[in-house]
C-alpha cells in the first residue's frame, strides 16, 4: 500500500512538472511599444488612452480627463499598467480577446479589467493596428 501512494504521489508531481514546463514563458508582444491602446468602459462610462508611460484616463464627470505615469509590464498573455490616479492605486490590465461593451455594435479585439482603488471595472481596448470593428458612430 505504501509503495502505491508514494507511486501516485510520483506521477502527480511529475504531470504538475510537465503542466508548468509546457507553460509559456514568452512576454506577450501583440501590441508594439509605440502603439496608443484606447479603451472604454461602461457603467458608469469611463475610457482613455494609453501610450508609452503616459495614460489619460476619462470619466462622465471629467471629460478632459486625468493624465498619470504608468509603468508598463509584459504578461504571458497581455499587458499591465500601474500608477497612482489621484491618492488611489490604479492598475488596468489588456488582453487579447474578442470584447463588446453592450451598448454598441462594436467589437473590440482585447478586453480590458481595471482596478482603481478598491473598485474593479470591466472594458474593451483597441489600437490602430488591431481597430475594433462596427460602426464608428454607434
């Protein structure tokens, strides 16, 4: 008996081992360094635009926006931003993935989850490059 458990303990170590190594460890690299990424939310409406360290965040009761330093990393399957809006920590995250923002008949090509303070919001991003498709007026 204890031969069999220290044997399934073996090869579920092993197939854990071989899941972490089949894992990419590659930085995502599907939108360029000098790409702006713009992105919206709903509910309540919020967007902006981010290129290289400087993002401009909007919301309904600032139009203009709020402009902030950020610091840009590289994840397996997207990109992270990080910076202080205001006094509150402000992390935004885009990835790819097909994205609609439910009011519109947009579709947008990355997804976006962002995270001021302690309130957490969900959105879509596009670029240039890689254009949300749909009405450009909806």
């Amino acid at each position: 008996m204890r031969l069999f458990v220290t044997l399934v303990a073996t090869v579920s170590l092993a197939a854990c081992q071989s899941s972490d190594a089949e894992r990419s460890t590659k930085a995502y690299s599907g939108i360029a360094a000098d790409e702006t990424i713009r992105f919206t939310g709903t509910e309540p409406f919020w967007g902006g635009e981010v290129a290289g360290e400087r993002l401009l965040y909007q919301t309904i009761e600032n139009p203009e926006g709020t402009a902030i330093m950020v610091e840009r990393f590289a994840g397996n399957s997207g990109f992270g931003f990080s910076g202080m809006l205001d006094s509150a920590r402000f992390d935004m995250t885009v990835t790819d993935g097909t994205c609609s923002d439910g009011m519109s008949d947009r579709t947008y090509p990355f997804t976006v989850t962002l995270r001021v303070g302690e309130e957490q919001r969900g959105g879509c991003a596009w670029t240039d490059r890689r254009p949300f498709t749909g009405p450009a007026n909806p």
